[in-house]
C-alpha cells in the first residue's frame, strides 16, 4: 500500500486550532515575552515552546510510534489505494499520528470496504459522507 509521509511541521494551511487556559499570571508573562519581542505574537511563543517539549520527548516518541506501528506525519488515502486493497483483499488500519487524509472521490462504500478501523491522533479529513460511514470504526 502506497502512502505519503510528509514532513512532520505542518504548512501554514495545514494547522489545527488548540485552545489553551492559562492563569493571569503565565498569560501576563507570555505578553510581557511578546512585548520585549522574544515572540512576535502569543501563539509564536505557544508553538515554540510545545516544540521545544515534543523535542524532550522525542526519543520516548520515536520508540512509541515503532512500538505501536503508527503512521508519523500525514497519510494521505487516494482512490487508487483503496481500490487496490480491496482488489488484493487487504483490510486496512489506518493509524496515524499527524494528519489523516482520504480522498474527496471516495465514496464511503469504498471506504467502508477498504478501511477495517481508523486511529488519528491529530487530524481526520475526509467528506462528510465518507466519516459518517466509517464512523463506528474509529478506534
């Protein structure tokens, strides 16, 4: 089965929203960071410090994502794949961690008959269509 790793830094366009709470005073000091101009704006110093931790950790990630065989960045489903998997008889778990992707000609009975179960910790894209369908095989 043919799939796309792309880089695990997403483009611009290719975000996700995260809301964070903090309290007054870590809010204030994050300003106060933003104003002398170590940041340029709040989310700059957010992105720069959950980096800055994922790179603490990316040892114990690195032996997680083998451990658990998961896909590292973004997996990307077109037709053709899942057509060949079914033609092959393949059934397939999709388990991702980044972004993961099917195609907008999919139907969902295609997906249906390709895809056995979906994990995603990140990001899900597909049509409307196609995740109601797989909806009861999301893990």
């Amino acid at each position: 089965m043919e799939s796309a790793l792309i880089e695990s830094r997403p483009r611009i366009g290719d975000t996700e929203k995260l809301t964070v709470n903090l309290g007054v005073v870590d809010l204030g000091q994050v300003d106060l960071l933003v104003q002398e101009g170590f940041y340029s704006n709040r989310s700059d110093l957010i992105r720069t410090a959950v980096r800055n931790l994922l790179a603490t950790h990316a040892d114990t990630l690195r032996q997680t994502v083998a451990r658990r065989t998961l896909m590292l960045g973004l997996q990307h489903l077109s037709r053709a794949d899942l057509e060949r998997a079914v033609a092959t008889g393949e059934r397939l778990r999709v388990q991702v961690v980044g972004l993961a992707r099917i195609a907008d000609d999919v139907p969902p009975e295609l997906a249906l008959a390709a895809i056995e179960s979906v994990s995603v910790l990140g990001a899900f894209h597909a049509s409307p269509a196609v995740r109601r369908a797989l909806a009861g095989r999301m893990v």
